[in-house]
C-alpha cells in the first residue's frame, strides 16, 4: 500500500484588508518569497456576491494596466508584488488575491 501526499509549495502572504477613499490611489501588496524563476503571479478579484475572477498575471516587468487604470509591478528579487489601483471606484470594491503558478 502506498500513499502520495500533495503538499502546497507556492504561499503567498496578504494584508487581510486595505481602506480607500474614492479616487485616492492604493497599493495591494502581495509577499511571495518561495517564489521559482518559472512562476507567473496571477491577481484574482471577488465583487461581492460575485465569484472569483482574473484579474491580471505578471512575470517579471512591470506592466501598466489601463483598463483599470493602474500598474502591477514585482521587486527587483521577485519576493513581492504590488497591484497599484491610482483611482479606485466603489464599483473596484473587491477581494484581491494573489497566487503563484
């Protein structure tokens, strides 16, 4: 008899939550220190009453994302990322995860 156990690698750290007054800009950071050379960084957000959605993935370079008008970026080390929001609405009013694939 034998038994393969699974065992997450990839964790990633998050504020559990950030306050924004409207068309203020906001910066969601993400810690991911395990992080692998192959990794992307997805960003996922819930609306509420909403499931989960994607949002944006990055590699290494920073990206500017004018659909929502803001910037993802990763540290120069790879063991963060920042989701940067330069004048959320009500309606960005979200859960933000991130995660390693």
């Amino acid at each position: 008899f034998s038994m393969t156990v699974a065992v997450a690698r990839a964790q990633v750290q998050q504020e559990p939550s950030l306050v924004a007054t409207e068309g203020t800009g906001i910066n969601i950071t993400c810690s991911h220190p395990q992080i692998q050379s192959t990794d992307f960084i997805y960003w996922y957000r819930q609306l509420p009453e909403k499931g989960p959605e994607f949002f944006v993935s990055i590699h290494k370079d920073s990206k500017e994302l004018p659909d929502i008008a803001g910037r993802l970026s990763v540290s120069a080390d790879r063991r963060s990322s920042a989701l940067w929001l330069t004048g959320p609405r009500r309606g960005d009013a979200a859960v933000y995860y991130c995660a390693l694939g």
